[in-house]
C-alpha cells in the first residue's frame, strides 16, 4: 500500500500549475504620423518608420499572446491526463486491495507485488506525460526568447534634412529613390490585376491550419500558401520561402495587393491597407512587418509572369 500512496504522491508532484493568461496592452495607432511626417518634412520616410515599428511591436504582442494560448492548452490538458492517471491508479488499486486480507496462502504476497507493479507502471507514465509538456513547451519557450531578442529600434531622421518628395508622372504619387527598386531587363510585368487576385486566393484560406510542407488539401505552410495563391493568379514560383524573392524588388512605399514580403525562413503576401496574409496556424491576417522571429528580411518582392 505505501508504494501506491509515493507513486499517487509522485503523480501530484508532476502536476504543473495553470499558466496565468497574459494580456497585453494594445498600441496607438500611429497612421496619423505619416501626413504629420509629410507636412513637417516633405520626403522623410520617418512616419512610414513609426508605423513600420508599431506594426512590428503589435505583430510580437499578438505572437506572445497565441503561444499563451497555446502553451495554457498543453498545460491544462497534461494536467487532466494526470489527474486521469491517478484516479485510474487508484481504481485499480482498490481492486487488489481486499487480497492482502485473503487468508489463501501466497494471496498477500501476490497483492502486494501487483500493488508495487501498478505504482511502477502509473508512475512510469506520468513521468512519460510530463516529459511531453516539456518537449511541447520547449519550441514555444524558444519563439519567446526571439521575441525578446528582436529589438524593434530604427533611427528617425532628422526633420531639418528633409526634402520635397520628387514630382512624378502627372497622376502618380512621388516616389524616393531609395524606395524605388528598377526591375531587372527582361522580367515581364504580372497580368493586370493578378496580385489582386492571388490575395483573392490567399484571403479564401484564412483559417485553414497550418502544416509542415502543406501546399493545399486541407493545409499549408507559408511558402505552399504564396505558391498556390500566386498559381490561381497565372504565376508560378520557386516552392521555399527563401527562394521566393523574385521578379521586382520593391520599397514599402510601392507595395500593391500581391507583393510578397520575404525572410530567409519565412513569406507572407501583402494584402493591401497595412496588412498581409500568411500561413500562421492558421492562416490568417496580420499587420505589415519587416521583422519574424529574428530571421533576415530580404525585402518586398513583386512576382512578374
């Protein structure tokens, strides 16, 4: 009987405490800095950098926030499992417990190594649990830690060097030369409207899961989700995210619906009015930014046909 009351006591031990539920303040919104940054100082991009980092810091708060989510699911039910596994610890228990008083000879002895086979076996898979919330925890506790990493800090410019933004065609906003990206000779320029459509495509999945190397069926991964949304548009791409910097590089000031917003692990679609789409879990809608886990930004790329 003592083995079965250490092995219930360990099995209380292994139990892990709820994790608290973390809100996080929610930021100002920062669009009026860009005709503010306009009237101060005519071609500063020092607005488009405000918003770009608030973005940036909003798109961390709600990563934070879903592995909460997340880690609090693995939480609570490693904790049910336990919990089930105690009681079924005990169940049995209580079966084998009326032959310690049997006065068949041998009866005692068999109940007493059954009772120390079950705290064996319970306690065993306990222990087994407890190891999974770990190994389930362990890649959440990791994105966090890159969180914390990631310093969202950019040098404003100085208000006094600013200067007019340059005249474009008649009908066209100015463009600076730093945001503008020349494309490539020879690269043709996407069918009109295609990016528009492709986000059509890609806006359709919001809320399909998310899977490792899923290209459709029931799933995607970033890069599978950009392939496949692009393909409805008549434009095939390169399958990984890293390779998917192609056609025209351009400046955030030139982003239309379709551009792709490209890391070095990761790709997401601009969906237009600030926002992208991407194969999180699920897919989903976020804020631009220029920032994912501290992989490198290799820009906002244009696909051409």
């Amino acid at each position: 009987m003592r083995d079965i009351i250490s092995a219930l006591q360990h099995i209380a031990a292994l139990q892990p405490a709820h994790l608290p539920q973390v809100r996080l303040p929610g930021l100002p919104d920062f669009q009026a800095a860009l005709p503010l940054c306009e009237m101060i100082a005519a071609g500063s991009p020092g607005g488009a950098t405000l918003v770009q980092t608030a973005q940036a810091v909003t798109s961390d708060r709600e990563l934070v926030s879903r592995i909460n989510d997340l880690a609090g699911e693995h939480v609570e039910a490693a904790r049910a499992e336990l919990l089930h596994l105690a009681g079924e610890l005990g169940g049995q228990a209580a079966q084998v417990l009326p032959r310690l008083l049997s006065p068949t000879p041998g009866a005692q002895a068999g109940a007493l190594l059954e009772l120390r086979h079950l705290a064996d076996v319970f306690t065993g898979a306990a222990a087994n649990r407890a190891l999974e919330l770990r190994e389930s925890l362990d890649p959440l506790a990791d994105d966090l830690d890159r969180v914390s990493r990631t310093a969202h800090t950019a040098p404003l410019p100085d208000p006094a060097v600013g200067h007019p933004a340059s005249p474009g065609p008649p009908g066209s906003p100015g463009i600076s030369p730093e945001a503008s990206v020349e494309a490539s000779p020879g690269e043709a320029p996407p069918p009109a409207g295609s990016g528009e459509a492709a986000v059509a495509a890609a806006l359709s999945q919001v809320g399909t899961p998310y899977v490792w190397g899923g290209t459709g069926n029931g799933g995607y991964d970033c890069s599978g989700l950009t392939q496949w949304a692009w393909r409805q548009a008549g434009v095939e791409l390169p399958r990984l995210a890293e390779q998917q910097d192609v056609g025209r590089q351009v400046g955030a000031e030139e982003l239309i619906p379709g551009d792709l917003v490209v890391w070095d692990g990761h790709v997401a679609m601009y969906a237009g009015d600030g926002r992208i789409v991407e194969a999180g879990d699920p897919v989903q809608t976020n804020p631009l930014r220029t920032t994912n886990m501290g992989m490198a930004f290799k820009g906002f790329w244009r696909p051409t046909g």
